[in-house]
C-alpha cells in the first residue's frame, strides 16, 4: 500500500488551528499541485459536528476561491478537525493561513443562509444535514484560538 503523509504525521504534536503544506506534487508537463492541512480543531480533542462542517465546506468551496488563486479542491478530513486544500501552484502557508481567516471571519460574520451555497436537494447530496448556526459558532471559536501559518509552534496570522 502506499504510504500516506497525513497518516504519518503525530496528530498529538500539532498545534491546531493552523495550516501546514502537507505536499506539492510535480506532473510531467511541470505543473505544481499543493496539498494544505486546513486543521480548524485540535485532533482528537474535539471534531466539528457534521452539519456544522457540512455548512463550512460549502462555504470554503467559494470564500477560498475569491481568496486565492488555484484552488480546485477544499474538502473536509473524515475524523472531521478540518480540511484538505488543493491548489494549483504553491501559496505560502502564511497566505493560505490568511485566506482562511478571512474567510471563517465572513462565515461569522457576514454570511447568511441565502448565501450559503448548494443547500438544495438539486444541488446537495445530504442538503438536510447543514447547520449556519453550528458553523458559524465554530468559526468564532476557532478565531478565537488564532490561525497559525505553522503546524507546531503558534505563529498566528
């Protein structure tokens, strides 16, 4: 089996919340894919409530893309603490980092219900299971806590 890199790392020497380049894979033609560890909760300490996170991926699909360049994927972490970015090209951490704040600041901020996208069984696979309130309470907390640009020592954003 291949070995995977997120699967390596000690979950209980990170720092959460904080944004960590997991890897940047080189394909034939040149271009650069970054893979980025969005974690918003510490692991294994506290998991964000499925329709909470449900709601804040949605939400991450279009802030991040106003945010950055090169986005094609931001997709939440099984044991639900925070989320995968994919992009083409490299952004430092501490960018990522910054369009992540930016972002779970409008979420607590700014964002309602009309703007929450693809909350409809047309546009959803599980468009019952969304809570704005669930991920706009864990948007403020995870504000509270700071967002580091690196995964082991606090360097808040």
């Amino acid at each position: 089996m291949a070995k995977v890199e997120s699967f390596t790392l000690d979950h209980t020497k990170v720092k959460a919340p904080y944004v960590r380049l997991i890897t940047e894979e080189h394909g034939p033609q040149g271009d650069v894919i970054s893979n980025y560890d969005l974690r918003l909760v510490q692991p294994n300490q506290a998991a964000i409530d499925t329709a909470g996170l449900h709601t804040i991926e949605h939400l991450l699909a279009s802030l991040l893309r106003d945010r950055l360049d090169g986005v094609i994927d931001c997709s939440p972490f099984g044991c639900r603490t925070g989320f995968h970015l994919i992009t083409w090209g490299t952004h430092s951490t501490t960018e990522v980092a910054k369009a992540l704040k930016s972002s779970l600041e409008a979420i607590a901020n700014d964002i309602t219900w009309a703007d929450v996208p693809g909350t409809t069984i047309e546009s959803c696979g599980n468009y019952k299971d969304h809570s704005l309130f669930s991920a706009k309470e864990w948007a403020k907390l995870i504000l509270s806590r700071g967002i580091s640009d690196q995964p082991f020592e606090r360097h808040e954003v």
